[in-house]
C-alpha cells in the first residue's frame, strides 16, 4: 500500500526508506541503534479520543520512546521506561496482540498498578518495535494509574 508520498511500508525491510544520516548526538535513547541508517516501522498510536498518531519509528525503539518523542497525549512515562510504573499502559489492538504477545512476569506486576486493565494490556515501554511490528496500533486508555 502506498502512502501519499509515494513511500510503500509493507515492502522488505530491504526497499524501506531509511531515516536520515544524523550525527550520534541525534540518535535516539537508549542508544542502542548506533547506525544512523536505521530501518523504520509504521507505529499508529490511538489515543482516547480517537485521534490516529501515525508515526515511521526506527526498529529497536519502544513504543513509549516514540509517544513521548511525538507528544501522544495520555502517555505519561514517569519512570522513563524502567517498567517501574504503570503510567505507559496501552492496549495492544486484537489484530496484532499474538504478534506482540504476552507480558513478562515483572510487566504483569506492574500492570497490576494500571487503570482499566484488559487482556490486550501492555506497558509501552516493554514493546520494542521491530520487522515483525511494523504497522502495529495501539490504544491509549482513558487515563493512566
């Protein structure tokens, strides 16, 4: 499917648009994508009043990184990504939760502490986006714990 600038994100990892040469100062945190040619991915936040946040996002970056960096209302990320609240807490959309998968054991104590919690619950800062996550959407709930 092509979006309005011609650009096909359900190609090959191979044919993707690459991000921009940046200097290091420029990558994004954690610092763990030290190529500055890095492959992007399709994120779509949904935030609670339905506005669509559709973002290219480099692969190796959390879903929580990219709300905070894009401004997604409803997203709070106190502890900064440390799975150490549960102020990141999305929905995971059907479509893609067998593809996300599960919670880790110590995700699933702090989602204990999020509010409206539902099967597809996840904390976005334990989604790591990838190949296999391109095109994944999320929903952002009401209102965080």
């Amino acid at each position: 499917m092509l979006t309005g600038d011609g650009f096909c994100w359900k190609q090959p990892p191979e044919n993707r648009r690459r991000a921009p040469s940046l200097p290091s100062s420029h990558l994004p945190e954690p610092g763990n994508l030290q190529d500055p040619e890095v492959i992007m991915s399709k994120l779509t936040i949904v935030a609670f009043d339905g506005t669509r946040h559709e973002l290219d996002v480099a692969n190796g970056s959390t879903v929580m990184e990219n709300a905070v960096r894009n401004s997604v209302p409803g997203i709070e990320a106190e502890c900064g990504g440390a799975c150490a609240c549960a102020t990141c807490h999305v929905y995971v959309d059907d479509a893609w939760s067998a593809v996300v998968g599960p919670p880790e054991a110590m995700e699933e104590d702090m989602l204990d502490f999020a509010y409206d919690v539902r099967p597809t619950s996840r904390l976005s800062c334990q989604i790591k986006m990838s190949d296999a996550l391109d095109g994944l959407v999320v929903h952002v709930p009401e209102r965080q714990a």
